[in-house]
C-alpha cells in the first residue's frame, strides 16, 4: 500500500475537488500534526496521521512519527489482509520522500 502516488494524482487531476474532499476527512491541520479519519461502513475506522516534532539530535531538525491507528469490529481483520511488513516498508519509504523533498524545499528557500 502506497499512499502518496495516489494523492498526487488526486491533487493534480482535480485540485478543488481534491482539496474539498481533504477538508471533509481531515482530522487536524496544524504545524505538529495532520492526520485524517477514514471509515469503512463503520466497521474499520482508520486514524491515518504525520505528527512533528523538534527533534532530540545535536543538529537540530524534525522528528516524524508517522502512524495508522485501526478500531472497531472488524479492525484486527487489517493484519490479516494487509501485510504490516509491506505497510511498513511503503510507510519508510514516503518518509524518506517526504524529508527529501522537504529538505529540497529549504534548500530552494536558503537561496
């Protein structure tokens, strides 16, 4: 599962109607968190979010935790359909996008 292909193409097709459909969703919007809710016929529920902070290293910078969150009746069905290993290593790698392009972003800036 990959989340962030699917989102560019959402923005880019349909910019107005993408960003509606965020602000219908959207749980917070703020500098240390933007996570969303996500339900599938009230059955699983889904918390989906990128939270930050300062980061504790000598150099300074950000700290990202980014998680998935699952409830109700039929959420423990989530491990069973979706490998966590996958999950996992699609979320590292939208981390890793993600800090590439903003530390592109700062160094455009910095100019």
């Amino acid at each position: 599962m990959v989340f962030h292909p699917a989102i560019v193409v959402s923005a880019f097709n349909n910019p107005l109607q993408y960003v509606q459909e965020l602000s219908n969703i959207s749980q917070e919007n703020s500098a240390n968190a933007f996570s969303w809710r996500a339900t599938f016929a009230g059955l699983i529920n889904a918390v989906h979010g990128f939270y930050f902070s300062p980061s504790q290293e000598p150099n300074g910078g950000t700290t990202l935790v980014h998680k998935e969150d699952f409830e109700g009746p039929l959420a423990f069905m989530v491990g069973l359909l979706m490998s966590p290993v996958k999950i996992k290593k699609d979320f590292e790698k939208f981390n890793v996008d993600l800090k590439d392009a903003a530390e592109h972003v700062e160094s455009e800036v910095g100019r």
